[in-house]
C-alpha cells in the first residue's frame, strides 16, 4: 500500500515544501518522480505508521520530516493511501489533523 501525504501550512495555503526522498513519494508534488517500491531512494516500509486517536497528542514527526521541510508554524495533514486491486488502484482519504511545530528553542 502506499501512502501520500498533502501537508499545508495554515497561515500561507500552500504546500510544504518537499525533501528529495519526499519527490519520490508524493505524486501531489510537483517534484514527483517515480521510483521503484523497494528502492532505498524513497524510503517506502522502512517506517510503520502511526495512528493518532482524536484528542491524543504525538511528538513524532519521523515520517513527515523525512518528506517535507517543516518550518515552524501549523500545518494541515491529510493521508492518502492507495492500494493495487482487480481493477485497478483503489484511494483511501485520512481525516485531516493539524499539527504545529514549534519554534526552535535553544
């Protein structure tokens, strides 16, 4: 199954900026490039997903860090998931979270 985020900054309206591997898993960037699944490149079952129940909180950022460059602010996360059936892919939406990364403090 893969999976697809769509991360907005807030305040702005517009996506995050993606990392390198991020191009190679997010077919919404416009630096999408295809690369094989189990090619290193792209960092595809090298990380589980985490499930968030509403109300609960995370302080892991793993997955959305290795994909986007985050600057502090709130940010708007939807999921994707699309898997191979008999006719073809079949999508999956998440609900969508907030999440904000706070300033760096020294």
């Amino acid at each position: 199954m893969d999976a697809a985020f769509d991360v907005k900054n807030i305040k702005t309206g517009k996506r995050a900026p993606e990392t390198p591997t991020g191009c190679t898993v997010d077919f919404f960037s416009e630096c999408y490039t295809w690369t094989p699944p189990n090619s290193e490149a792209n960092g595809y079952g090298l990380k589980p997903g985490l499930t968030i129940k509403p109300n609960e909180f995370s302080e892991s950022t793993d997955l959305l860090d290795a994909y986007y460059e985050l600057s502090p602010g709130k940010y708007s996360v939807v999921s994707y998931f699309c898997a191979e059936k008999r006719e073809g892919p079949e999508c999956f939406k998440s609900n969508k979270i907030t999440i904000t990364i706070p300033p760096v403090t020294k």
